[in-house]
C-alpha cells in the first residue's frame, strides 16, 4: 500500500509566540496575561517564564533558514496581540507589525508558507484588566485587532487561523487556574468559551469583509472512549466529549451547543441570546485539529463537573506529559468531525509529543527513537483516515523547536528540533531528521525502517 500522501498536502511546523519569542517588552510590545502569571510566584514550574525563551524575536532568521533546510513547507506561528496593539485596542504599534512583516517576508523568501493563528492565548494585559474573556466587548477588541492583522498581512499570509483551543483557555485559564490568568471559577468557564467563540465569529465576519483567501478556527480534539459498555461509563464519556469538543465545535459548525453542557455546569450555565450564535456560524473555510493523546473514562460520582474519571491504561506508552501514546485515536478523530460535521477541510494543525530529551546535545546529536515513533505511527493513522475520505490538506507538527510548555516550564520538551536554553544552541534532533525524510518523499518513506543518520 503507498504511504504517498495527496498532491497539493502541506508539510510544516508550528510554534507560539510566547512559548519562543521573548522579548517581552521590546519595541514598544505591552505587557499580556502571560508576562504577568509568569511572574506571579508559584504558579510556574521551577519558576521559569518567556522572558528569553527561545529568543526567536532576535534569531528568527537563523530559525527560518533551519527550518528550510530541513524542508518546512509551511509554519504556523502566532502573532503576539500586545506586540501589535500594546494596550490591546487603539494604538497600533508599528515596530510591532514591521516584526511580523520581516518574519513573513523571511519565510516566502525560503519558499515556506505561513499560517498565522491570531490568538494563541496571550492576552494582553490591558484587556484583562477589563475582565478579559468574561467582557462582551472582547468580541469586537478581537475583531478590531485582527482588522490590523488582516491589512497588514493579508496576501502575503493566505491562511488565518482566529483562536488555537479555546478549550484550554476557558478550562485552564478560568476554571482550574492552570494557566494564565489563573482564575478557578465554575461560574467564568461557560462565560468564557462564549465570548472566545463570539470572538472568532468576530473575526470571520470581518475577514469576509476584506480578506482574499481562507480563515479557520483550531480546536484540540480529545476522543473519549468510555471503560466499559454500561451506560454509566457510556454516559460519562459522552459528558467528556460534550465538554471537551462539541462545546467549541457544535456553536461554530452547527450554530448550538450540545445538550450535555446544561447537565455539566448546571446553575452556572447560562442562557444565550440566539444572536449571538448567528455571530458564532460563520462560514469556515478549513478546521485546524490539534490531536495529542485519547481519554478512556468511567463513570465516577465524586467528580462534581463531569462525572467522569480518567483512567490510565495498563501497557500503554505515555509521554512526559502522562498523554498515552494513541494513534488509532487521531483516525477516528477525524472519521467523527466528517461523520458529524461533514466534508469541512482539514488541517492537522498540532501534533507531538513530548519525551525525556537531555538539557544539552551531544556530539552534536540528540536521539530521539520514541518521538520518531510517535511521529510515524501518527502520520500513518493520518494516511488510514485520508485514504477513508478525510478531506485532511496539511500537517504542522508540533513544535518546531522546544519552547516554554507553558505552566510546565522547560522541562517538558515536545521539539523536533532541541534548544539548549543556556547557549540557545539549536541542534536537529533524530525527529527533525526523520520528519525531513517524510517531508522529502510525501510521505512514501512511511512504511520503511526510518534513517535518522
């Protein structure tokens, strides 16, 4: 069977601006949720943040020219909002646009297209101040911010993606308080993700209005599969589900939200106006999947939100980040958005893993057999799921290079290329190697033994 993907598939990578920027406050760049929960003590491991992180905001040449050498055909990237409008709304800042505008240009220069996620969770400051994503108005500062972008970028950038997983935002950044701005509150995670999805509805509608080419939305997809076939665990996974993907995907794609969620949140969930998801439709031209790792859950009456626990599975491979290892999921991931959502174009826009890479090279060196695997087992679930009739159109593995894993500091490195975050030394890890093979043969080089020498 030819493991040779369709003609036209676009091969790249993807990173995020505050996980590889630094430069917090150069240029005239204002302050974003992160720079401050970052600071705040206690809330990040072994107390690291951005500040220098990759440094790409000075070394992004040299990175450009690394991932052309290893064959990137596109880069997902995000733009940083507080570097383009420092207090979030009203003055542009132009230095931080021209960044942007170098990066792009840099990137066409080495034949690599980019794919720009406009909001990848750094809020700025300013607008948090003014209750961030529990604010109505963070519908139009969004759309106002991405008019900037669009003027400045549009035709030069052909594919825009409005929010990356406002799932984790909401979960993590409202009701857990596991990432920035930190807030635990039952009652702000509903409030939340609405106002998330009338923003990226916001921002559609104002690309229809000057845009010339396509806008999606990327949501991360975490197929629950219950214990057992009672209707206890069948129930709990499919509270799981509602929450973690309907909750995003059915307002933008099918203008509601899932019934479970009323069951879920109870006197914290509130009732919309029907507008509002006449803002939230808008016509999608592809949909980024983020695809990690598989939930198996069992019904447990203890959890007071879904109802459901996790459980971990005897045998299984799990990475750093204590995700199984589960291609078969990414398959039937994508079976189920065409299943039930129809023939949408799609882009796999996030996919790694993270593994125990050393802090330093050796020799120049860094072997890394489990995320080769990982990556190969999951481009061939890929392929299974193309060959079905998914309409998947490109693939950006995650991440270029290590960065900041968020919360989870340095330590987690999900790269395939490794950062020595003492001397910034990049060095191609076995991965990179191997994914420059699949790059370079469509992906025939599949079902070989991989050469990474």
């Amino acid at each position: 069977m030819s493991r040779r993907f369709p003609k036209g598939f676009l091969w790249g990578c993807a990173t995020a601006a505050y996980q590889i920027e630094g430069a917090p406050a150069a240029d005239g760049k204002g302050p974003s949720i992160w720079d401050r929960y970052a600071h705040t003590p206690g809330l990040m491991a072994n107390g690291d943040h951005g500040d220098i992180a990759c440094d790409h905001y000075h070394r992004f040449r040299e990175d450009i020219a690394l991932m052309a050498h290893l064959g990137m055909r596109a880069y997902r990237f995000s733009l940083s909002w507080a570097r383009i409008l420092p207090e979030g709304t009203g003055r542009i800042n132009a230095a931080g646009v021209q960044f942007y505008s170098d990066l792009i240009d840099e990137l066409l220069a080495h034949g690599i297209e980019p794919m720009v996620t406009l909001f990848h969770w750094d809020l700025p400051a300013a607008l948090d101040d003014k209750g961030g994503w529990l604010n109505r108005d963070s519908a139009d500062w969004f759309a106002e911010y991405a008019r900037v972008a669009f003027g400045a970028y549009d035709g030069r950038v052909k594919k825009w993606i409005t929010i990356n997983e406002p799932w984790v935002v909401s979960d993590g950044g409202y009701l857990r308080g596991t990432i920035a701005p930190g807030h635990r509150n039952r009652f702000e995670a509903p409030i939340a993700s609405h106002n998330l999805m009338r923003a990226h509805g916001a921002a559609v509608k104002a690309y229809r209005e000057t845009g010339r080419h396509e806008i999606g939305l990327a949501v991360n997809i975490e197929p629950k599969y219950a214990t057992s076939a009672t209707p206890e665990d069948m129930a709990a996974a499919h509270r799981a589900s509602a929450y973690m993907n309907e909750q995003y995907l059915d307002p933008a794609l099918l203008g509601r939200y899932p019934l479970p969620l009323r069951e879920i949140f109870g006197p914290a969930w509130p009732d919309w106006p029907e507008a509002d998801f006449d803002l939230i439709r808008q016509p999608l031209d592809f949909l980024g999947i983020n695809y990690y790792t598989r939930a198996v859950v069992r019904h447990d009456a203890a959890d007071d939100l879904l109802r459901a626990m996790p459980v971990r599975q005897p045998g299984a491979l799990y990475t750093e980040t204590n995700w199984e290892v589960f291609p078969q999921g990414l398959t039937d991931t994508l079976l189920w958005i065409r299943q039930r959502y129809g023939d949408i174009p799609l882009y796999i826009t996030e996919n790694g893993a993270a593994f125990p890479d050393p802090p330093a090279a050796t020799h120049g060196q860094v072997h890394d057999p489990q995320r080769v695997d990982y990556l190969r087992t999951h481009l061939l679930a890929l392929h299974e799921a193309i060959a079905k009739g998914v309409d998947v159109r490109g693939y950006m593995a995650w991440s270029f290079m290590d960065n900041l894993e968020w919360s989870l500091g340095y330590a987690k490195r999900f790269g395939l290329v490794h950062v020595n975050f003492e001397t910034q030394a990049r060095t191609p890890k076995d991965s990179a190697r191997f994914y420059s093979q699949v790059i370079a043969s469509h992906g025939e080089c599949l079902g070989e033994s991989p050469d990474t020498t």
